[in-house]
C-alpha cells in the first residue's frame, strides 16, 4: 500500500508542472477590457504647425494564444484635446485659424509574441475621426466666423507590449501612428500623426 502511495505521488508531483503549463503559456487568451491615456501630435496637410494635446480612453478586445505566439482583434476610442490657433494680421484685418481632434477611434489587428509574463506586439487597422476647423475674419466693416467639420477615415498602425499582473490585470505601453483622410481617398489632402500611452487591462479568465 505504502508502495502504491509512493508511486502515485511521484506520478502526482511529474505530472504537476505538465498540468500548469497551459494555464501559464495560454495567459493571454480571452476577452478583455481596459483604460488607457497618452499624448501625441497631428499635422494637417498644408500646415506648419502641429495640433499637440492629450488623449485618454478605453479599449477592449479578444486574443487567441498558440505557444508563443498571440493573435488578437482590438477595438478602442480616444477622447483627444488637440489643438492649433494660429492669428496673424494681413493689411489691417486680423486673422485667427483653429482646428482641433477631439476624438480617435481605431479597429486592429494584434499580432504578438510571448515570453512569460511580457507581450510584444505589432497592431495594424482602421482609424476615424473628426477636425473641426474655424476660421475668424475681423476688420474694417468686415467680421465673420467660418466653421467646418470633416470627416477622416484610413490607417493605423504601431508597436507596444503588454506585461500581465498575474492572472486577470496587465501593463501596457503603445506607440500608435495615423493617416486619415475624406471618404479614406489618399490622394486627397489629410491629416496625419501619432499617439503614446500607457494603460492598464483586465482579461476575463
């Protein structure tokens, strides 16, 4: 009998290792939620200046893990301040040009690799967001304000990793780059730029 406890568990004690390796080697499937926040900078085609400002927002996705090697789908929307007010005078008149991103919201690709804990990753999709852009004229017996909305549609893409807080939280760092334009045309004038932000997500395990 005691012979028999013996071998069962050492069979237990082998077999340990075995049985917990897929939860460690499969941590980061399933579907997840989180929040992010950053900052960046955009160019309108034609302009000197860039729009400079803040972003914060939340992001959520699903990820399916294979050894080392995560593919995921990721959805998100930033709330953004930038901005760029440029005033000028042109013979006795007074101009004030501004235009501000106010939001930015993407759908990815994820496509990462896995060594414990850490996840790098490369993210590539679609992008679409609004400039909202006004110009005011003042001056002798002339005063008008000009606003206008456009809507910009392309692609996104960059670089990030993600470190997991044990089972459920993680980590992250991204670098995201854009390229919008009208009714996604390219050869159209646009509005391109970027993003940095740090988040933090919760998976459902």
């Amino acid at each position: 009998m005691l012979k028999r406890f013996t071998v069962l568990a050492l069979c237990c004690v082998c077999a340990a290792p075995a049985i917990a390796e897929p939860a460690s080697s499969n941590r980061w499937s399933g579907f997840y939620i989180g929040g992010h926040s950053g900052g960046g900078a955009g160019r309108l085609d034609g302009a000197t200046q860039d729009l400079q400002g803040a972003v914060a927002g939340g992001h959520a996705g699903y990820n399916w893990q294979g050894a080392n090697v995560v593919l995921g789908l990721e959805a998100d929307y930033d709330w953004s301040d930038y901005e760029l007010s440029v005033k000028t005078s042109l013979a006795g008149f007074k101009i004030n040009a501004t235009a501000s991103h106010d939001f930015l919201t993407s759908a990815r690709v994820r496509l990462g690799f896995a060594d414990g804990p850490l996840m790098i990753y490369g993210t590539v999709g679609v992008a679409y967001t609004e400039i909202d852009v006004t110009l005011a004229l003042s001056g002798p017996g002339v005063k008008s304000v000009d606003t206008q909305t456009v809507d910009l549609g392309g692609v996104i893409g960059g670089v990030g990793f993600e470190y997991a807080l044990g089972s459920n939280f993680s980590l992250r760092g991204e670098a995201l780059w854009f390229d919008v334009r009208p009714d996604f045309d390219f050869t159209d004038d646009g509005y391109d730029g970027y993003t940095v932000r740090g988040g933090l997500s919760y998976a459902f395990k």
